[in-house]
C-alpha cells in the first residue's frame, strides 16, 4: 500500500515537473485572461493528485491534457457567459425609466442588500463591497485583500448567491 502511494506520488513530481511548462504555455494561449492561467495549471495537478491510484505513467501525459482541456473550456464558458450576463444587464438598464416607484423599490432593495452584506463574513464582505461598489478587477482585488485571484472568484461567487437568495426570500 505504501509503495503505490510512493509510486503516485513520484508519478506526480515527474509529471509536474515535465509538463508544468507545457500546461502554463496551454492557459496562456487559450484564456481570454492571461493572469488565470497560473490558478488553472495548479488546478490540473491537485485534479491529479485526486486521481491517486488511476495514475499509470503511460497514461498521465493524456490525463493532464484532458484535465486542461475540460478546465480551459469551463473557465472560458464561465467567462463568456459572465461577460453576456453583463451586457443584458446593462442593456435592460438603458432602456428602463426611473419613476417615483422605481426609485422607492431601488431604495427598498439597497437596504435588503445592505442587510445581507451584513451578514457575509469580513472577507467576502470586503471582496463583495470591492466588487460591487468598487471598480476593480480579481487581480486587483486579489493583490488589496493579499489572497488568489480565484479565492476573490469563489468569495464574490458565495457573496452572491448569498445576497441574492436573502433578496429572493425577502420579495
């Protein structure tokens, strides 16, 4: 038992080492935003350090690839869904007026908001007010708050869902 566990993660170090560069040259090339590709390498071999016993070192090559592959075609999905997201948004926000109701439902709805934000740890609190009332990038983000660009990604995510399903159960 110990000796398959040494064996992976010597089939690991190996990989890690041979294709690393390979890998980080795939992102760099395939991302609409060069700075993930560093996050998304590392996510390829902790996926691998997952697979464990599966490993075989004929086949990791293949396995690392494929990895990348799926994480590449994830992260651009998310990216261009996030980025049509926002242009109807906007779009929506052009073409409404503001009435006297509007107005007074906008304010009813920033004090729900407010509310939730209150209840978001001090983290995600800081990178949800970073990211919605700021104008700042991850990496930016990320450099203020002293953490990853992908810990921004999952805590403005988490802060999210979070204000939006206390907006939800408050209507």
């Amino acid at each position: 038992m110990r000796t398959e566990q040494n064996t992976c993660d010597s089939i690991i170090a190996d990989a890690y080492q041979t294709y690393r560069p390979a890998v980080l040259g795939y992102f760099t090339k395939r991302l609409v935003q060069n700075f993930e590709a560093e996050d998304l390498t590392q996510d390829v071999f902790i996926k691998l350090v997952g697979l464990g016993q599966m490993l075989r070192q004929e086949t990791v090559q293949y396995l690392i690839f494929t990895i990348a592959r799926n994480l590449c075609i994830d992260y651009n999905r998310r990216f261009f869904k996030k980025l049509e997201v926002c242009k109807n948004v906007l779009d929506e926000s052009e073409e409404l007026s503001c009435t006297t109701e509007d107005c007074v439902a906008y304010n009813e709805l920033l004090v729900l908001e407010q509310k939730a934000i209150d209840q978001l740890p001090a983290q995600r609190k800081k990178v949800y007010q970073l990211s919605m009332h700021g104008d700042y990038s991850y990496r930016e983000m990320a450099e203020n708050l002293q953490i990853s660009p992908r810990t921004v990604e999952k805590h403005l995510l988490m802060g999210r869902n979070h204000v939006r399903s206390y907006i939800a159960a408050c209507i």
